[in-house]
C-alpha cells in the first residue's frame, strides 16, 4: 500500500472502510486458493494483502474510538 492510499484511508467512513476490508478479505482468499494450486508466482502478495487488511482495520479502529 503507497503513501498515497494511505491518506486515502484516514479521509473514508466507516462504512467506506468495512467495504474496502470485505473485498481485501475475498481478494486473500483467492490469493490463498491460487497459492495452494501453484497458479501464482508471486507468494509475497498474500503476504502484502495482509498487511493491507491490518492497516484497514487500523484506521476502522481509530475512527470507531473517536
């Protein structure tokens, strides 16, 4: 995730965030499938794609504390 999507976080909603997690979520699941059936050369992008998800559900939790 660039510097730039992470600015693009802190400005959504709540709601805009939870969307964005739903889809990751589907997204490292194929990722997961794909890896499994060797149909991917990159393995370091479910690795990456976690990362995106923790850095989502961050900015969910900073915005349901305020």
């Amino acid at each position: 995730m660039k510097t730039k999507e992470k600015k693009d976080l802190k400005e959504k909603s709540i709601t805009e965030l939870k969307q964005l997690l739903l889809d990751a979520k589907e997204i490292l699941f194929t990722m997961r499938l794909d890896k499994v059936q060797y149909k991917t050369k990159n393995m370091r992008g479910v690795f990456n794609k976690r990362k995106d998800i923790a850095k989502i559900m961050t900015q969910i939790r900073e915005k349901e504390t305020v």
